[in-house]
C-alpha cells in the first residue's frame, strides 16, 4: 500500500527499427497486481503494450525521432498514476 508513482525515466526509450524490442516502465508503491494501459499517444508500427507494461515487438516502418506517449498504472486499490515515456528512434 502507499502512494503510487510512475516514474517517466524507467523504460528503455531507444529502439531501433527492425530489432526486437522490449521494455517496460515501473511503478514504486501501491498495492499488488498493477495493471497498466496505454492511455494516449501511438506505439511505432510493430510494438505492443500489455497489460503488465510490457512494450515489445519489432518496429517496423519507423522514422527517426520521438513520440510520446501516456500510460497508465492502476493499483489493486484502484489508485492510478499516469506518466509520459518518450519512444525515440535515433
């Protein structure tokens, strides 16, 4: 229990196009299970978001540069955080 946070620095942001990638943010605190959601933005062509946080796949079709996007993490308790994750593709 306690506050929920979700740190915007804790997923690996650099990917390069046709290489799998995998990576996912964090969250400190709250009460276990979390679950999490993509809550605004798009994932390059390829890559998908799980319930669990994980971003994996292989981009394809990507362009080089960064897009944000927001996710969400909600508690056992039902307590949310959201946080912005910069995908970026050198």
């Amino acid at each position: 229990a306690g506050h929920l946070a979700a740190p915007v620095t804790s997923c690996r942001s650099f990917f390069t196009p046709c290489a799998y990638y995998v990576g996912s943010p964090t969250a400190t605190g709250g009460a276990m299970p979390c679950t999490w959601s993509l809550t605004s933005g798009h994932l390059p062509s390829g890559l998908s978001f799980g319930p669990d946080g994980t971003i994996a796949g292989w981009p394809y079709f990507a362009l080089a540069g960064s897009d944000p996007i927001v996710v969400t993490v909600t508690d056992a308790t039902g307590t949310a955080a959201q946080a912005t994750v910069t995908l970026a593709v050198p």
